[in-house]
C-alpha cells in the first residue's frame, strides 16, 4: 500500500490495520500485521513511503487471490519524530 499523506525525513510511521467482520466461514480467525517498510525513493524528496501487510487465517497465510472481497479497516499516522 501506499502512503498518501505526510511524508519526508524525521517521520515516524504508525500502522493500525483491522479485519471486518466477513461472511465467508473460510475466514474465520483472521490476523493482521505489518510485514515491512518500503520507503520508495528518497523520503527527503517527498516520496511518499509503502509498507506492506501480512494476512493470516488461523495462523496460515492467506494467499493474495483470496483476500478479494474481504475488507480491512488501516489506519496510518505520521509522527514527528522531533
């Protein structure tokens, strides 16, 4: 994903992602979590930075194909870090 907001050096970055409730039983137990930074390019030259999420059922990964039609609720927040 990518960040469309504040952006640039002496940031610190806050990532809140929630699974919504789903109707699908295959879906039971979800879990999510940041998987990685990805700054992309020089942040001092306002590149907006991505980060990429990890989506787990009962404690397997769940394959990029089977997350169409689920819905995630994520919050970013920009602090400074000064």
């Amino acid at each position: 994903m990518k960040l469309n907001g504040p952006n640039g050096p002496g940031l610190q970055y806050v990532i809140k992602a929630l699974p919504v409730a789903s109707s699908s039983p295959g879906f039971a137990d979800p879990m999510v979590s940041s998987a990685a930074f990805l700054a992309s390019g020089a942040l001092a030259a306002g590149d907006a930075p991505r980060f990429k999420l990890s989506v787990k059922n009962a404690g397997v990964a769940v394959p990029q194909a089977a997350l169409v039609g689920q819905k995630l609720m994520i919050e970013v927040s920009a602090l400074s870090a000064s």
